[in-house]
C-alpha cells in the first residue's frame, strides 16, 4: 500500500508569516535611494502578476521541500512454517464393517473414513502430506507432497484388502517414521488411524515404542468402531510415548470432530513482518522553487524592477 504524507506538515504555518508581511512589509527602497521618485512617474506602476505567481510560487515548494514530503510503501512479508504429516490407514478386513455412519449404515467404514481424511487434507494448505496403508503388511501409498490433489486422488484409489486382510500396526508406523527420517522441517506429524489389533506386526512393541521415543515425531493415534474392536490402552501407550494423544470413535461424526481437533491444535506457524520503504520527494518541490526564483530574478532584471 502506498501512501503520501510530509514529515513535517507544521512547517505549512509559514506560509502565514509570509502573507502577513506581504500585506504589511514594504519595501524601503524607494524612500532610502529615491525620496522624490513618485514625482517621476506619470501612472503608478502595475503590480506584474508573473512576478507574483513566480514569487509565491517559489515561497509554497520550497516549504513544501522543507516539510519533506515521502511516498510511503508498506510491504508484508509472511513466513509460514508448515509441517510435514503422515497419515496411517488401517485397510484390513474390518474396516468392510458397516454402521460407522448413521446418516448411511450400508457404508463400511472405510470409504466413510477417506471422506474425512480427505476434508483434513484439503484444509492443511500449507503442509507436506503423506499416506501409508496397512493391512498384513505396510506400503507407502504417496510420499511427502503439497499436491493435496494428487494425494486425494491417491487416497480414492485405497481399497479393502490392498495391503491384505490383518492388522499389523507397528509395521506401519515403522513406514511412518521412515517416511518423516529424511524431513528437514521442525514439526513432524503421524496421525494413525485402525479399527483392529495388531496381529501381524513383525517389529515388537517395545522396539516401535522405543523409536517412537527417538524420532521426535509427534504421534495422534485414533481407534474407530466399538471399544472392544481395538486395543485403546495400547493406542493409549503409542500417543503417550509420541507426546500425542489418543482418540476413539464409534461414529462418523466422532471421527470428523477428532481430525477437526487434530487440525485445530497443529495450526500452523505464520510470522508476519511489515517492512515499510520511504522515498523522500522533497528533490522535486525543491526543483520548482530554485527554478521558480531563479525565473523571478530573472525576469525583475529584464524590467529594471
């Protein structure tokens, strides 16, 4: 935004001074030099209007230089810190299960759950997004992206089975902190989602807890279904240890405030810095005033005046 102002706009009172002694100072110079000179003159001189606009002229830049006026420019600058997040779905069996949605109990639960995963990444604008699916074993679906389309469209083609029929959670989230090793930025992010108990996992509890306490990542873990379809104490120990929390959710709706929370409590860094540029213009009134005075010496000359 740009905006013109003077520094010093009191200096303008002047102009006052100089109107009052326009009107009350005249010049001696007739009556020092010559007493008698209204003698000599038939008509009484006429007041030259050139030479009162040039001199008044001159008089209104050069105040105008000396208030100094700027041209104002304020820039902002915005640094935004995103994080980097990994998003862990359970693609077992059991998420063919229906009922998660009361408004719709014939959509198993995770088509249900993509649509809500979906919504949370169309709000991270500023994050690097990736998604691991797991089953009887874990892949990467998508790396790290900012392409929030390309990762939607990826998620879409998740189905049932993909990655088998049983549950092997510690797997995945060994996918997980190996996705995030290579990240350089600060805040680092999983959000594990299963509806089972681990019975797969080729990596040992303790060996996932112990890394989980290394990585530095923060760790979300969410169990969706009944109480009793997932193991919540150690769903519980993992988001401890992660220096997350822990979640559960028996409806759709449950779920969707869950990663609104998520969402609402990884807000991210945004440092806003306002820079403002000044260009002095005094240079230009200062230019008409020399130009305007040196016109009126000038021309005072040529008359005689």
């Amino acid at each position: 935004m740009n905006n013109f102002t003077f520094e010093y706009p009191w200096l303008f009172a002047l102009i006052i001074l100089f109107v009052v002694c326009a009107r009350w100072c005249k010049q001696k110079s007739q009556s020092l030099y010559f007493p008698h000179i209204d003698r000599l003159f038939v008509n009484r001189i006429k007041e030259d209007r050139t030479l009162l606009v040039l001199k008044w002229l001159g008089i209104v830049m050069t105040l105008s230089a000396l208030a100094s006026p700027v041209l104002k420019e304020e820039l902002s600058h915005s640094k935004k810190e995103g994080r980097d997040i990994v998003l862990i779905l359970d693609s077992s069996e059991s998420m063919f299960q229906g009922g998660f949605d009361p408004n719709d109990p014939y959509r198993n639960k995770f088509d249900v759950t993509k649509d809500i995963v979906s919504d949370f990444i169309g709000k991270r604008q500023n994050d690097r997004l990736g998604l691991i699916t797991f089953a009887d074993v874990a892949f990467r679906a998508s790396p790290l992206t900012f392409e929030k389309r390309f990762l939607n469209g990826i998620l879409k083609m998740q189905r049932i089975g993909i990655a088998g029929r049983r549950t092997a959670i510690n797997d995945a989230i060994i996918q997980g902190y190996a996705l995030l090793e290579d990240s350089k930025t600060q805040s680092k992010i999983i959000i594990l989602l299963t509806d089972g108990i681990d019975n797969m996992s080729r990596v040992a509890p303790e060996e996932v807890k112990e890394i989980i306490k290394l990585g530095k990542i923060k760790l979300y873990a969410i169990g969706i279904g009944n109480r009793g379809d997932f193991n919540a104490k150690y769903l519980q120990e993992l988001a401890s240890v992660g220096e997350g929390k822990f979640y559960s959710a028996n409806t759709s709706d449950t779920l969707k405030q869950i990663y609104d929370e998520i969402d609402a409590l990884e807000v991210t860094q945004i440092d806003d810095k306002k820079v403002v540029l000044y260009e002095y213009l005094y240079i230009y009134p200062l230019f008409v005033a020399i130009l305007a005075l040196l016109l009126l010496i000038y021309l005072r000359n040529q008359r005689g005046l």
